[in-house]
C-alpha cells in the first residue's frame, strides 16, 4: 500500500569521485542532512536516516541534485520499511 507517511529508515553512504576536496563535498551532504529535520546519526561509513518515505525521498533527491553540480560521486543507499523504524 502507497502510504507517504510511513516511517522508513535509510542507510546513505556518499562518495565523491575525482576531486580533491573529498572532505569538503563530505560536509556539503552532511548539511544537507543535518538541516533535513530528520532524524540520523553519522557514523565512519554511512549516515542512518529515519523519517517518512515521502522526507526521506525528497532529502535523497536533495542530496543527489547538490552532489551532481558538485563532482561526479556515488550514492550507496540502502532503505528499509522495516529495519530501525
């Protein structure tokens, strides 16, 4: 069933590629998320997101249209409608 409102939880790991400012381009998505108003917890290789499936796809496309102007990377995604919710 389409329910917006239901609370997922989504492990994001983001990579930028050819750049040598790799911490900086870091921080950019680490804002991204900090200002999202969802909740999360950075940890040494992803960041765990938990927020309803409409918030969380909104912040992943977010993340995705900021990083594109930025530099070539990668964005490992895993989400989940039940784990963490």
């Amino acid at each position: 069933m389409h329910d917006p409102d239901r609370k997922i939880a989504c492990q994001i790991s983001y990579i930028p590629l050819r750049t040598e400012n790799i911490e900086e381009k870091v921080e950019k998505v680490l804002h991204i998320i900090r200002n999202s108003g969802l909740e999360f917890k950075v940890n040494s290789f992803a960041t765990e997101i938990k927020g309803s499936k409409a918030e969380v796809f909104s912040l992943i496309e977010d993340i995705f249209e900021t990083a594109e102007t930025e530099s070539q990377f990668v964005l490992d995604l895993k989400l989940s409608n039940i784990c963490g919710c």
